[in-house]
C-alpha cells in the first residue's frame, strides 16, 4: 500500500528553501493564460483569488494581464513574506489556509489554484470557491503534471519508496482524472464544466532535470543527506540514459467552470 504524505506538509515544505523552489519549478505555458482570458475573463480591471500561488509564477502573469487585484491565499510564512516583498500594490496576501475563513462572499471575479487544489479536501474547498465566486465568475484549476506519459524512469526513481503526496496517491496524477475533476466541480453547483489538456516539450539537462525534482514536496521532507542522495542518483540516472539533454514531456490539464448566473 503506497503511504500517504501527511497534508500538513503542504503548509511548510515549499518556503523551506524559497529561491531554490522558485529556480526549479516549470513555468505555465502562455496557452493557459490565453485560455483564462478567452473563457474565464481574465484580463483588465478584474478581481482575482488565487489559492496557494507559492512563490507567485501564476500571480505574476495575472498582474500581468492587467487585473485590479489579486488576493493570494497562502499558508506557508515564508512563502508569504516573498510575495509581500514584491511590493505590488495590486497584491494583497493573506497568510492562512484557503477554507471558511477567508472573507469576501460573491465578490471576485475570477478564483485560480495553480498546482495547488490537491492539498485541499475538494467537497469542502469547492463550496468555499462557490462561495466567494461573483454569480457567472470563474475558477479554474490546472496542474503541470512533471511525470512523462508512459513509463518515466526518472520519475519512478525518484519516488521509489517514498511517502506520495495527495497528486499521487493512485498511481496516476489527480489531474489527470478528467471524469473525476469535472463530476467534482459540478457536484459543488458550478456550470459550463469544461477541461483542455495543453502538452509541450521542454528540452532539458540532467542537472535542470535534478532542480525540478528538488522542488518536490516529497523530496524536500527528506532529511538532508538523504534527500542529496537521492537526487544525485537520479541525476546521474538521466546522464547515463538519456545524455547531457534531452526533451521531456509536460503535460498542463486546465479545469474552467463558473458560479450560476
């Protein structure tokens, strides 16, 4: 039976080591943001929720789209504090889990989780997205799945033995379970359900293929000298079988729905 990686690893894991996280994590691809500007109205004068941004990849490209606000909802202390730096006026963070708490009923525009609604108990969450959701505004979700189609060595090396995050507990990223996404949006009262899978190519080295994997939250509840272990094998892994670069496969499954009018 695979063990579980408790939730609450969730809260602290990413800030550990903020710069590292940040360097080593794949950006979203420009076709994602061009499709929350198409169907979820992403764009000028807006007002955004954002669950868990992390060290603000996804936040960034929606400042960028010339939004009025977004409120980032993030748990972990030193992942708020590096938002908080960025002195955006446009950025408001709020340093506590996504849940029943978080204020501002019927008022956004638009709610994103960016690789982030997995560490969340869906049922609940959703009826607090709903909640805060403007009649007709959006959410939308969507994940980089890291994990090649097919069989990826790499990947299965990394996690040999190791306790699997909520992503992963069955053997196939939650993401990637479009029946079970989208019956869960609709289940929570959301309309105009709707999913893409968007796929690129990144060409990459061993040592770029290593900082990915360092970001893991998995990896990064290891103690030190055996998460240095770890990546070192696997590094030398992707050297040997697939060379000094190599291309790998991401997929990025984006989830759209909206509150009834």
């Amino acid at each position: 039976m695979t063990e579980a990686l408790d939730r609450a690893v969730g809260i602290t894991a990413f800030g550990a080591d903020v710069a590292g996280y940040a360097a080593g994590r794949l950006d979203y691809p420009d076709a994602l943001f061009e499709a929350l500007a198409d169907h979820c109205g992403l764009g000028a004068g807006i007002s955004v929720l954002e669950i868990g941004p992390g060290t603000g990849q996804a936040t960034r490209r929606l400042l960028d789209a010339g939004v009025a606000r977004v409120t980032a909802v993030e748990p972990d202390p030193a992942l708020a504090a590096h938002l908080r730096d960025w002195g955006e006026a446009r950025l408001d963070v709020d340093q506590r889990a996504f849940g029943p708490a978080i204020a501002g009923d019927h008022s956004f525009d638009l709610i994103v989780a960016a690789t982030s609604f997995h560490w969340l108990e869906s049922a609940s969450a959703l009826c607090d997205v709903r909640r805060l959701l403007k009649p007709r505004g959006a959410f939308a979700m969507w994940w980089n799945v890291f994990q090649e189609p097919g069989e990826d060595r790499l990947f299965n090396a990394l996690f040999d033995g190791l306790a699997r995050p909520p992503s992963l507990l069955t053997g196939r990223h939650y993401s990637l379970d479009s029946k079970a996404r989208c019956t869960e949006l609709a289940a929570a009262g959301l309309v105009d359900v709707a999913h893409v899978m968007l796929r690129r190519t990144v060409a990459m080295t061993p040592a770029a293929l290593r900082q990915l994997f360092s970001t893991f939250s998995a990896v990064r509840n290891l103690p030190a000298d055996r998460r240095e272990a770890r990546l070192d094998a696997v590094e030398q892994q992707a050297l040997r079988e697939r060379g000094e670069r190599f291309d790998r496969i991401f997929r990025t499954p984006l989830y759209t729905a909206r509150s009834p009018g």
